[in-house]
C-alpha cells in the first residue's frame, strides 16, 4: 500500500499540511482509481498519472475506511429558469425574437467550416420561434477579432444555416444601426436574420450598455442559447437582458442546465470534475464552486502550469499567470482544507515554441527543461483521466 512517503510526484509537491479530519473523511469516499498508488511500486503518482496537490489526501485514502462523510456539500441547485418551450404562439407570433447563439464553428483557409456541431445544435430554438411565427434575429461571434475582420464574418455561415432551417436566411452586414433596422423591418414571421459578427464591436466584451441597449432595441424578447459563451457577461449574452424581457433560455442552453444541475445537485459519489483552460484567472469562480461540491478535481490544459509554479516546479517557458501563483497555492489549500483531491497531470506535453511546426516531447510534469513551454496534458494522465475503471463514474 502507498504511503505519503511513496515517492510519487507529490513529492515533488512542497506542501506540508497536518491531518485534518475533513480530509481523512473526505478522501475515504475515493477508493478508486488509486489503483496506482495502491499498487505501491515507486512511481505510483506515475501509474496514476495524476498527482495530487496534496500528498495527506493520499495517506488518508489509503488508511481510511470510513464511509463517506455526511455531505456539507449537499447544495441543491434548481433550474427554474424560463425557456423558450414555455413561449407559445401566443408569445411569439409577430415577434422580434433576439437569439444569441454560439455560432463560432471552425472554418478552413477557404472559410468552409469544417464542423457544423455549433449549428446544428441552434437549429431547434430557431425553428420553435419560427414554427410560432416570430421574426428570428440572430446573433453570435466568431473567433476573437478585433475590428471588423473579414475572416471572422458569420457569411460563411449563411448556406449551411439555410440548409439546416429550410429557408432562406437573410444576412445583415452590421449588427447593429438603420441597415439592420431595415432588414428587421422586412423580416416576415417565421423568417430569420442573421447579424454579422457581434464582437466586431469591442463594446460587446465590455459588456457596454450603449451597445447592449442598441442591439437590444431592434427586438422585442431575448432568447440565450449561446451555452458556449454562457459563461461570459457580454453585452449579446447578459448585457441585453437588462433591456428585453423577458429573457429566456433557449433549448440548448436548457438541456445543458438541466444536465448540470441534475450532476451537481445530486452527484454520484465519488464526484469527480475536470477543468481546462489556458488561464486559472478566468476559471477561479467555478473552481471554488466545483470545491465545495466535488470529492475530485482534475485540472488541464495550460492553466497547470501555474499551478506547478506555484508548487515550485521549474515550468520552462510555460504559460504561468505570474500574478495568479497566491491564487494557485491559496485553490489547492482550499482543496486540502474541503478534502478534495486536486489533481494534477503527470505527465505534460512540452513544445520548443507555440507553433504549429514546433518540435515537441512528453515528459514529467517535473522535468520541463528550460527554453520549453508546456502545452496541456501528457498521454499517460489522457489514459486515466479516460479510464472508467481508473476514474469514478461521472
Ligand atoms: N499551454 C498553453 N501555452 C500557451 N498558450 C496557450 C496554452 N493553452 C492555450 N493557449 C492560448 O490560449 C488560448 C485560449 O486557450 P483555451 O481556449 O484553451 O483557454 P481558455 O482558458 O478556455 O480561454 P479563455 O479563458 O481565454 O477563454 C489559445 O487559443 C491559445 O492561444
Ligand atoms: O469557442 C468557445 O469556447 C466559445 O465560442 C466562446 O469563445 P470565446 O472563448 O472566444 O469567448
């Protein structure tokens, strides 16, 4: 059996915590997957290809059989958000209908989107408004542009959209000012128009009530189904809703709510949660969320670096959110005082530069060579972050 000993990366950890009740209570609900640290050879955070932030967590996985302590993380969330099913005929019919959607598919140098997942998913919302007679007014962003920038114009998106909603959509070159006002005014029921690129305004990021109120005043109710971006307060998603009621979330952004909150209310124990991203900075809120619900927390893509930092590993030339180390340290402390288990890779992914023709290894998480950045998680923590037999049941 493991000990806290073992030489696992988590010695690599420079944390000293004491025990604590909490989490020798906490970590008995994991009795999965350690599977690594259990086969005891002396890498086992190599076979388990996550290490914990917090080398107690794992001692006392091992050592405690205890069941799982009473949940102070019982918190109910309920979804009684209103959604475009609960709008009839009788609410939409003649309508201008405002639909913010997360339109930003992927297209190729030739601007074909080489996946259409993003529009296939809007398509329901559309043809409930259109089915029920409101004049659809469609808005996303693509990509992160500044300025208008033809390459980011949602044109290319107009055939495929047509196809998908049988009818012919008509596009805007603006999304906002007299040229779209026009194109609302002609807009029959059941028709849809879509506006350009939403985010060739820096106003929309900034969340500016000007422009919110503008793009607002060409509608006469506000439908969210933009799931992807739901987590930004921009003007089109949450900036709009100040001006247009009601405001009502469409299928897409429904059916991911309902998923969410029936998976965080009532979890299945053990409770595991991963999370990506490039910046720990914009990732803060929900991982004290995810802390105070989850028994587990894997972390990836290129915000672990700023974690290893903090932990004093040498991280290269990684991207490191210098001013976020205190958060780093202050999240996993966090963790340790909930009795979480913060996870971190292993193994990583290292390139000689950001490119697409960069030369590129995998190696520990501990042994990133100066001069090389890390870019996301290594195979080995890919395999047991994917493992059903190595993770529990989400
Ligand atoms: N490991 C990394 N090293 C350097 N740059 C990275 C790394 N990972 C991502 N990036 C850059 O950050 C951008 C955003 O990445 P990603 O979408 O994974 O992160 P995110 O946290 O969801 O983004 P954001 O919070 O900025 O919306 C990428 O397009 C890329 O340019
Ligand atoms: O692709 C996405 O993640 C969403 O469309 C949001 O895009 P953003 O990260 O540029 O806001």
């Amino acid at each position: 059996m493991a000990s806290a000993t073992a030489p696992t990366s988590l010695s690599l950890l420079k944390i000293t915590v004491s025990s604590s009740s909490a989490s020798r209570s906490r970590a008995a609900v994991l009795p999965f997957s350690y599977s690594g640290l259990r086969s005891s050879s002396s890498s086992g955070l190599r076979s388990l290809a996550f290490s914990t932030a917090d080398s107690l967590t794992i001692r006392s996985l091992s050592s405690s059989s205890s069941s799982r302590a009473k949940s102070h993380r019982g918190l109910v969330v309920s979804a009684v958000k209103k959604s475009v099913g609960d709008l009839s005929a009788a609410d939409l019919k003649g309508k201008k209908v405002f639909v913010r959607a997360d339109l930003n598919v992927p297209l190729d140098d030739n601007q074909n989107i080489t996946d259409d997942t993003r529009i296939r998913a809007a398509i329901p919302t559309i043809k409930h408004l259109m089915q029920n007679g409101a004049k659809v007014i469609l808005s996303s962003h693509l990509g992160r542009p500044k300025g208008v920038t033809l390459k980011f114009s949602l044109a290319p998106l107009v055939p495929r959209l047509s196809e998908l909603l049988g009818i012919e959509v008509v596009k805007a070159e603006d999304c906002i000012g007299p040229e779209v006002e026009k194109a609302v005014a002609a807009l029959p029921e059941g028709g849809v128009l879509l506006l350009e690129n939403v985010r060739f305004y820096k106003e929309e990021e900034k969340n500016e009530p000007e422009f919110a109120k503008k793009l607002a005043s060409i509608a006469d109710l506000f439908v969210n189904d933009a799931f992807g971006t739901a987590h930004r307060a921009h003007a089109s998603t949450e900036g709009v809703t100040k001006f247009l009621k009601p405001s009502v979330a469409g299928f897409l952004l429904q059916k991911e709510l309902d998923y969410l909150v029936g998976a965080i209310s009532s979890p299945k124990r053990p409770f595991a949660a991963i999370v990506g991203g490039s910046k720990v900075s914009s990732k803060i809120g929900v991982i004290e969320s995810l802390l105070e619900k989850c028994d587990i927390l894997l972390l990836g893509g290129g915000m672990i670096f700023t974690f290893y930092k903090a932990q004093g590993l040498s991280v290269g030339s990684s991207l490191v959110e210098e001013d976020k180390l205190d958060l780093a340290t202050s999240l996993m402390a966090k963790a340790k005082e909930k009795g979480v288990s913060l996870l971190l890779p292993t193994d990583v992914v290292i390139a000689d530069k950001f490119a697409p023709d960069a030369n590129s290894q995998i190696v520990p998480a501990s042994a990133i060579p100066d001069g090389w950045m890390g870019l996301d998680i290594g195979p080995d923590s890919i395999k047991t972050s994917t493992k059903p037999w190595r993770l529990p049941k989400l």
